[in-house]
C-alpha cells in the first residue's frame, strides 16, 4: 500500500507526520522507519523527540537511504567486492585521465586540474543515480552530430566512464551501484517487510530513489510518503492550485506522484494521495504556537501570480546594506534585538545565506564580535589539515627533492619535535642561503661570519633531527616500488614514527579545552579519513607499481575531494546555511542575507562538463544521465518557498548594493517581490548609515568598535551624540579594561618623540667616545625620512637577505669589476689621457675578457660563491659579463674621448691620514659631525686655464676642475631642485669632500650618475642595414651620464670631447650657433649657479646634521613627484605611517 499525503507550507507536515508514526507505533507495528534526506537525519530526530515527547526511540528509526541500504545488506549479506566511494571514485579518476589524456578530444591536458576531476567524479555519480550505463553513451554517441563539441565531450566521457566501469568490474562495487545491489536484496529483507515506511523531506527522487521506493511499495507492509504541494490537487494528482496562481511551484511534486502512481499501477499496489486535514493548519495570530498573518499571507503569495498585496507591519523587515560587512553587522545587531526584547533562544533563529562561499568569513567574524553562537552549516575541506598537510608534504619531499616549500610545509604542521622557534631560525637561514635538495643532508657552512658558530651549531642539530626523521620515511618509501608497499610504508611511517594518532588525539583536548569545539570534531574525524584514503588506494591499484610523484598526485586527489561534515556542538545556537542544504525545524525567525540578484535564487550553474543546452538537447531527445539546470531551478524554487515558509515571528531579508570589490549589486527578484507584497515595509538602510546610535549598541565588543569611530570622528570635528557618553560611562562602571585601547587609540598621534642626547653616540656610533660619523647615504636616508634612518642605523635590524644574486648584488659586483679595471690601465706617472696610457690603447675585445676574468673572480668571493650556486646563478654571471663588459668599453669611450688628468677610482674620504680626500666638516653647536665615505670616481680635467697643467705640484691632480660620477645600476637622474631639498646628496657631498680637501684647490666641473644596465632598445622600424648601427647608437646612448656640467666649453670639451648636435656622453646639445644647451632644464650651470647650489647643499646638510644629532626621529617621508620614500621601505609596518592618521602627511619637494 502507498499513501500520498501533502500539504503547503501553512500546514504543520511535521506534526501530521509523527501523528501518524505514533498512531502506527501505538498499534503496534514492529517497526517504524522514517527516510529522509542524508543532511536531515539529525534535525528529524530533534523533531521527533518534540513531537513524540519522548526520551528515546525505540521502534522508530530515522534512517537516509544509504543507511538503510547498509542495514538491509547487513542482515541479508551483500557483495562480496570492495566498496568504492566517492573518494576513491575520484583517486581512480586522477589515474584514468592521467593514463588516457592522448586519447581524449574535449579534454585533453585537463588531467592536472582537481576542479575538472571533481565535475567528472559529480558526473558519473549522477549518471549512475540516472540509471545511465557506459554503453548507453555509446548509443547516444551514434545519433549526435559528427564533428560537434557534444559529440567529442559524449566521447570523451564515454571513454572515461568506461575504463572507469572496467577497472572496478569483478572486484569492486561503487558506492552508487552498492544502492543498486541493495534493491535487489530488498524483497529478501525481514527488517522491510515487518517495518511501516515513512518518507519526508525530499524534493526530488531520482530514478534510483524511485526504484528503492518501488521494493518498498512489493516488501513493506505499507509505504507513506509526506510531499509538499497545494491540497487542491486533488486524489489524481494532476489537478490545478485555485486560479492557478502558483501552479509551477510545484512542478516538481507533481512529477513525483505521477511516477509514484505509475510505479504502484505496474506492480499492482493500490496508491492512495490525500490532502493533509485542514486541522494542521497553522493557527494564526500572535500567541505561542500560533503564526503571524504577515508570514502567513507571505506563504500564500511569495510565488503566486498575480498576487494579493497585504500588511507587513513590524514581522518584516526589508534591508539595503552598503556591503557584506555592514549587512552582516545590521543582521547581527537584529538578531541580538530578538534575543533580548523579544525573547527568542539562537535556536529560534535560522540564517540562509547562498553565497557561503564568499561571505561565510565575514559572518562568523561580525556574529563572533556581537557574541553570537553561529554554527556555519557547511562541508569542510580537510586538504589544508595540518595532518593531511604533513602526510602530503612528506610524499613532496621525496618526489621532488627535498625543496624548501615542501621541507617547511611538513615542519609548520606541529606533527614533528622541531619547535615554533626552531622552525623560524631554520627557516630564514633556509631563505637567506636557498637550502634545498641534497644541502639538507650536508653540514651548514655558509654564513660562519655572519651567523656565529654557535647558531651555525644550533642550526646544524635542527638540521640533523630533521633528516634522521624524514631520511627514516624516504629510504623505506623509495624502496618500494608498488601502491601497497608505498603506503604501508607510509601508514607504518604515521603510526611508530610520527605518532600521528597520539598526535591528533592531544590536538583534539587542546582545541576543546580551548572552546574551539568545530575545529575538535574536524580533528577527531581525521585519523579515520587518512585510513579510509590509505585503505582504498591499496584496494583499488594497490598492486600497480608507480612512481613517487604520480602517487603522491593521486594521494593528494583523494585527500581533495574529501569534504567533512560537522554537527552543530550545541543545540543552542543559531544554524547558518544555504536554502539547498539546510534543514530547519520550527522556527520564530528567518534571516536572509545576500538575497542578491544571481545569489536568491541562484544563477545557473557552469561547474559541469556538460552545459546547460546540452543537457537539454539531450533531455528533449527523452534522454536522461543527469540533472538538468531547470530541474535545479525547480528544486531551489521549492526550497525557497519552503524555508520562506518556516518563521512564525518574524523575517529579515537583506542585500548588499556593493560586493567585496566595490562593485553594484542588485536586488533579486525575490527582494522585490517581498517589497511589493508588503508596500508598506520600507526598505530601511544597514545600521551604519541609519545615524541612530542606538541601533549600534547590542553586544559589548561591537558597541566599543562604533563607540571608538564615533569618538574619532568627533575629534575630527563632529558633534558627539549623547548616546556615545553615555555608553562611555558605561563602559567606566562594567568593564574599565576595554576602554585602556580605546583611550590610548584615541589619543594616538604617529609622531615621535626626540631620543635623549646621551643614547645618540650610543645608538649611531661603534665607538661611543667618537664624533657622530655619517656616509653620504646614511644621511640621505636621513633626509628622506629620519624614522626609517633610526631603525636602520639605530636599531639595526637583521635584514634577511637571500643567498642569490638580485639588484643590490648585481651593482655590488659591478663596481668591484670597474674598480679592477680601472687599477689595471692606471699606472702611475702617466696621464690618463696620455697616448701611452692603456686607457688609450685598449681594444673592445681586451675590454670584454678583462671584465669576463673580474666577473669570474668576483663570482668565487662574493658573498661565498653566490655566483658560483647553480645553472641560474651562472647564467645571470654570463649576463653580467655581457653588461658589465658594454658599460666598461662605454666608460673607456667616454674616457678616450675626453681630456683627463687624472682618475681617482673607489675613492675614500675621511678623517684619517691614508685617505684620498678630507672628510666633510660639519660644525652643530660645540660638536662637528663627520661625513665620511667613498667615492666612485673622480676625474681631474686636463683643461687648459690658469695653472691647470700636469706636473706643476707634486700632487698629481693637487689643482684642477673635477667631475664626480656615481656608478648606479638602476635608473637615477639628477635634479637641481631634489639636491636642495636633501632628496639627492650623495654627489653634491662626493663634490664637496673633493673641493673641501685642504691639499688641493679644485673646482667644480660637473656631477653624474652613469647607469650599468642592459637597455630596452626599440627596432620595430630599423631596416637590415642599419639594424646593427641603431642597435650600437642606441646603447652608447644608454650610458650617457646624468646630472649637471659646468656651462664652459673647455670643461665641456673635456669630458665629451667636439661634438655636433647631441652629445653622446653629456646631456647637452649644440646649437647652430655653436653654443651648449642642457636637454632638459637645468643641466647646465653657470659657475656662479654652480656655488649658489653648493651653497644651498651645505646649508641642508647643515640642518640635517644638527636634527639627525639632536635626536629627532620623525615620521616624516619626503615626496617627490609619485614616489615617495616609503616606496622601498622595508620598515613600512613598524612606523604605521598612515595618511587617515593624524599628523601623517609627506613633505612634498615637488
């Protein structure tokens, strides 16, 4: 016998359906079986024990299908083949693409990819539910169009779902077929026969589930299944709801009891459909178990068309919110609003919210700050499980290599006895010098003189620990050569060596005596996840040998596609899920958030291998292997209704106008459909921008938050509602120690206060004794911003610097190799411009080995071999050859084509007697602070005024006009205006030590940077011809130097030599007229201009001196045009330096 009961959603279906259960218990059925849906069998239970008031159930038992199927094979024997569920389907399924990507069309090198292996798994699995077998797809193949996109995916499929079905036959039985075996042991079973079956809460019944049905309608003693539909339908099952206003809605019931009714006429049993007794019916009004009109009448016309307009009055609440936060924050504010005025428990109160994926972070975290107990109905993912991590990460590491990623992957899971504080140390020496690979299994060497040997020997036994521990695992796991092996290596790898059960088990009692309840029932499922994945892959391939690497894909695959259901760790609190997923009992209160357009109801879905006109091509042609995206719809339309169906009390419907990115969003259909409903609810704005304080005042920790913002803003100049003090004084009496931030966040000022005198010398100097000492770049770094000088000469704190060859290195290496050749063409006694010279009879090509053989040799002593540490580093070496060698032969040409006395190469200036140059004298108070340093180049002109001849001091070069060059590998450029304001100074103060030098009377003729760097050279229109010459041009052109020259022509002439229109070592042209312009402003200066800036430069460093030794640290970074001197700045997270902050502002040059 099969009865058919339904009913809408103003019925109490729950009530009928355990009326019924207890009036069959009472008559004293053996057995009563109630199925419903797998996500419902904890809320039916809840719902049983209200409905029945009972302690425990006895003859009743709430089972899905699966359990039941497991229960019937239990009693009556199964299979004797091994079960294969959805995990171990998708392990297959990674071995089967990998091993047929060459034979597939549509897609073919998808075999990688986990999201497309997890829509073939979802696939097979519904086609499996349809009843659609490998060799149904091959006669649908035969009448598809030849050469369509249909046709290659049907192949492809088939070719996969075949081999698939080929690779389980005889031995194995997957979990959708193991419903199969189970209808057919049916009829065998005494527990179905002797039971009454209750059927709820599906929506939906696939062919599979129709099947279990129809044994149950031939075997049990009566089968009773409780639908959702509108009572007129009538005891056919076909008829029309009244006008037909919402007919549609319940398409999908009427499917339902057709095929049920077809099933019972077949086999003979008599079917019955009833409406539901009107003495269900919800009563309405406003007394306990009794139903708001509103929500009432909602029900009645959420879907109806046309419908009636109504009242909502103050049992529905409309909301546009700014954005997810603020939406979030206005449903929680509400929901604690309930909880006190009203009296509801969190139980009461359901959230739905479709859009989980991207908003469930920001719902847990805003219901957390208002002290709500939210409970996220969702599946976890365990692949980022520290445990699942370890596992993963300990296959990495012998697959590939012992890499750094894997090695520190394995370490920052908890799961070895290397500590927090060993792994950090371990790590940034592991950074600092790229360990990787087989340097693990050697001693540490690098960094004697930088680490110490006591961290090298501390470093070096957290190394040894390691290997012994991972070495243990490696030789037993490469030893063996089959799945079984390899994973009996690693199970007996978990279990004696890493003690992983003990592990998970100390993991569990601290995260529950930390509250942290979900993470400890994830933690406690675990271990059995890990044995199941182990257990099926040596079942499923455990006899195939395989490589370290594709086992290790194929133990990652299952691990993926493992997804962890939690139980709510408390009755009370408040369930947060989807309209699809989640199944609620009665409640008082529904909050909807997200009820965006796309989001409620949910757009069409593209996460399948087939899309949505395919699966309808193949649905009109009356073929069925999977859902269709209408038929989702329809589920979703009815979930809707049903979940919108729920509250008594009171509903809350919410969306964002914004998404995370600041784009607009729109209400959906359903939002202005309640709105039109209920003309009188307005939409009402997110508690944010209601201005109504009150409204923000619910929980303690959120009160603060808006407590301390509006304190802020009244600070800022805005009048300060009452409200706010008296929250405050609040806040004085119950919970004193919440303010102490507040206070000190409301008074915070980024600014800092000058260090005392006596720790300057202390902080800046070695030797505290001495005068204050600075180098060129120190000071710069001063001027640009005196916070980030203090750290970094103050503070002095440990860069990490990577053992590889970036920027800084690059131009570290540069200079060493121009300071080699330089020393190796100056001899002593002869001019460098003199024909004898070797700066004169160099060739390119001597030029190039010269610079080859100093990149070799700076390559084994730099940095201990850095050059020297695999194929990268000897390629970016072969690189630097080549840039190194076109910048030197560019420093020859432009020193062959001038006219110098002589050059002063890697030149020091300082206080002591050995040096070069004198050290620049700067007199602040009673004290002098020195600037000290070297100088790239120096070049003394050999013009030809006054006294300037070679030979008449016995300090070569003693007199003469100089030009200071800078080398720079990255791109620098000169500005008058930026060497004034402090931004540039390193070659105003190289020039000042040379002028300043007591033995020499010097002039200034020019400052440059000259730039070593490969150009970017244009040839889109260059012919073949010219190709080379341009190519040649264009790189003497990139080494032209930058800064300012003397506006003399014999100074001119002496650094760039004749020349006719652009000069291609100054940046100055000449005219027609035959006089010199600078090719931008100010790149030529009259020798007046010339000490009106040296004047200026002194003056600022000046200042400089007398703020850098009177302690100021300000935050205060200069801005020059876009960049600033944060730009670089590694300390950006110590000073905070915000522009909301108050204070915070650059000192803008220009």
């Amino acid at each position: 016998m099969l009865h058919i009961y339904y009913g809408r959603e103003n019925l109490d279906k729950d009530r009928f359906l355990f009326d019924g259960i207890e009036t069959d218990l009472k008559q004293g059925r053996k057995k009563v079986l109630l199925l419903v849906p797998d996500q419902f069998t904890l809320q039916a239970e809840r719902n049983a024990f209200a409905y029945l008031g009972v302690d425990g159930l006895m003859d009743l038992e709430i089972l899905s299908p699966s359990r039941l199927g497991f229960k019937v094979l239990s009693e009556v024997g199964g299979s004797a083949k091994i079960p294969v569920d959805k995990y171990g389907r998708h392990m297959l399924l990674t071995k089967i693409l990998t091993e047929e990507n060459e034979r597939l069309q549509a897609f073919r090198g998808m075999n990688q990819k986990t999201s497309f292996i997890e829509m073939t798994n979802n696939l097979i699995s519904e086609m499996k539910q349809f009843n659609a077998s490998p060799s149904d797809l091959l006669k649908i193949l035969s009448d598809t169009e030849e050469g369509s996109i249909l046709r290659r995916k049907l192949r492809d499929i088939h070719i996969i779902y075949e081999k698939y079905e080929e690779l389980i036959a005889d031995k194995y039985l997957d979990t959708e077929d193991y419903l199969n075996l189970f209808i057919s042991k049916i009829q065998s079973s005494n527990l179905v026969k002797e039971a009454v079956f209750w059927i709820s809460g599906f929506d939906y019944l696939t062919p599979k589930l129709l099947n279990i049905i129809e044994q149950l309608m031939l075997t049990s003693s009566e089968v009773n299944a409780v639908l959702t539909a509108d009572c007129s339908l009538g005891p056919a099952g076909c008829g029309q709801p009244p006008e037909g206003r919402d007919s549609d809605l319940f398409d999908l019931t009427r499917g339902i009891m057709g095929r049920l009714r077809d099933l019972a006429e077949t086999a003979g049993i008599s079917y019955e459909e009833q409406a539901i007794n009107e003495r269900y019916q919800i009563p309405l009004g406003d007394q306990k178990g009794e139903k708001l009109v509103p929500l009432a009448h909602l029900e009645q016309e959420l879907y109806a068309q046309p419908y009636h307009q109504s009242t909502g009055g103050a049992a529905v609440t409309l909301c546009q919110a700014a954005n997810f936060y603020a939406e979030a924050e206005t449903a929680a504010a509400k929901i604690q609003h309930l909880i006190r005025e009203e009296g509801f428990r969190y139980r009461d109160i359901l959230v739905i919210c479709n859009d989980m994926e991207t908003r469930a972070s920001v719902i847990k975290r805003v219901f957390a700050d208002y002290g709500i107990a939210a409970f996220l109905d969702k599946k976890r993912d365990i692949l980022h499980h520290p445990s699942i991590e370890f596992i993963t990460s300990l296959v990495d590491i012998t697959a590939n290599g012992w890499l750094y990623e894997d090695v520190f992957r394995m370490l920052k899971t908890n799961f070895t006895d290397v500590s927090p504080e060993e792994c950090e140390e371990l790590e940034n020496y592991a950074i600092k010098y790229r360990i990787k690979g087989n340097r693990w299994k050697t001693e540490f060497t690098y960094g004697m003189k930088t680490e110490g040997e006591e961290v090298l020997a501390r470093l070096n036994e957290t190394r040894e620990r390691i290997c012994t521990f991972i070495s243990s695992f490696e030789v037993e796991f490469r030893q063996k050569q089959t799945v079984r092996d390899r994973t009996l290596a690693i199970y007996e790898f978990l279990t004696k060596t890493a003690r992983m059960p003990e592990k998970i088990e100390s993991l569990i009692d601290d995260l529950t005596e930390a509250n942290q309840f979900e993470y400890a029932e994830e933690a406690s499922q675990i271990w059995n996840v890990i044995i199941q994945i182990l257990d099926q892959l040596v079942e499923l391939i455990g006899e195939e040998s395989m490589g370290a690497e594709e086992y290790g894909l194929i133990l990652k695959s299952g691990f993926g596609a493992i997804e962890i259901g939690l139980l709510p760790p408390t009755i009370d609190q408040i369930m947060v899920g989807t309209m699809q997923r989640t199944r609620a009992g009665n409640i008082k209160a529904l909050i909807v958030l997200g009820a965006n357009d796309g989001l409620l109801p949910a757009a069409a879905g593209s996460e399948s291998l087939l899309n949505e006109d395919e699966k309808t091509a193949l649905y009109k042609r009356g073929i069925e292997i999977c859902k269709i995206d209408d038929l989702r719809a329809k589920e979703e339309k009815l979930a809707i209704y049903k979940t919108f169906g729920r509250p008594s009390r009171y509903l809350w419907v919410g969306y964002s106008a914004s998404d995370l990115e600041g784009k607009e969003s729109k209400p959906s259909i359903l939002f202005d459909k309640i709105r039109r409903i209920f003309p009188d609810v307005k939409i009402i704005k997110d508690i944010l921008n209601q201005e109504d304080p009150m409204l923000l005042m619910e929980a303690p920790e959120s009160t603060l938050r808006h407590m301390t913002a509006s304190f802020r803003e009244a600070m800022e100049g805005k009048e300060l509602r009452d409200e706010w003090r008296e929250a405050y004084q609040w806040y004085e009496t119950k919970d004193e120690r919440l303010l102490r931030p507040v206070r000190e966040g409301l008074l915070f000022t980024n600014h800092q206060n000058k260090i005392q005198k006596e720790l300057i010398r202390r902080l800046y100097n070695r030797d505290s004794s001495l005068p204050l000492s600075l180098s060129p770049s120190r000071l710069e770094r001063f001027s640009r911003c005196p916070f980030s000088h203090f750290i970094n000469y103050g503070l002095h704190p440990d860069e990490r610097r990577i053992f590889e060859i970036a920027g800084r290195e690059i131009g570290d290496v540069y200079h060493q190799c121009f300071m080699m050749l330089s020393q190796t063409l100056s001899v002593p006694g002869i001019e460098v411009t003199d024909p004898a010279s070797p700066w004169m009879k160099v060739t390119k090509e001597t030029c190039q080995e010269m610079v080859d053989g100093f990149v070799d040799e700076a390559a084994q002593s730099y940095r201990e071999g850095v050059l020297t540490q695999g194929e990268e580093e000897r390629y970016r070496s072969m690189r630097m050859k080549r840039v190194c060698g076109d910048a030197a032969w560019a420093l020859v040409e432009h020193i062959q084509t001038g006219k110098i006395r002589q050059v002063f190469f890697e030149s020091e200036f300082g206080r002591a007697v050995e040096k070069q140059f004198s050290a620049i004298e700067v007199k602040v108070g009673q004290e002098t602070v020195y600037i000290e340093g070297k100088i790239d180049r120096v070049d003394v002109l050999a013009g030809n005024r006054e006294t300037d001849r070679a030979g008449e001091t016995g300090n070569a070069g003693a007199n003469g006009y100089v030009k200071i060059i800078d080398y720079k590998s990255g791109k620098e450029r000169f500005d008058t205006e930026e060497a004034r304001a402090g931004w540039r100074l390193q070659l105003m103060l190289y020039l000042k030590a040379v002028l300043g030098t007591k033995a020499a009377s010097h002039k200034p003729a020019g400052v440059f940077y000259f730039e070593i760097a490969e150009p970017m050279i244009d040839v889109t229109d260059a012919v073949d011809d010219d190709y080379n010459e341009k190519v040649k041009a264009e790189r003497r052109k990139s080494f032209k130097l930058d800064g300012v020259v003397l506006d003399d022509r014999n100074i001119i002439e002496s650094i760039a030599g004749e020349f006719s229109g652009y000069s291609e070592i100054l940046p100055i042209k000449k005219t027609k007229e035959g006089t010199y312009a600078g090719t931008t402003d100010r790149k030529l200066l009259k020798e007046e201009e010339f000490e009106e800036l040296l004047t200026a430069v002194n003056h600022k460093v000046e200042e400089l001196c007398s703020n850098l030794s009177s302690g100021s640290i300000d935050i205060r970074p200069k801005k020059v045009k876009d960049e600033t001197a944060c730009r670089f700045c590694l300390y950006k997270s110590i000073c905070c330096f915000d522009l909301s902050f108050d204070g915070c502002t650059y000192e803008v040059i220009r």
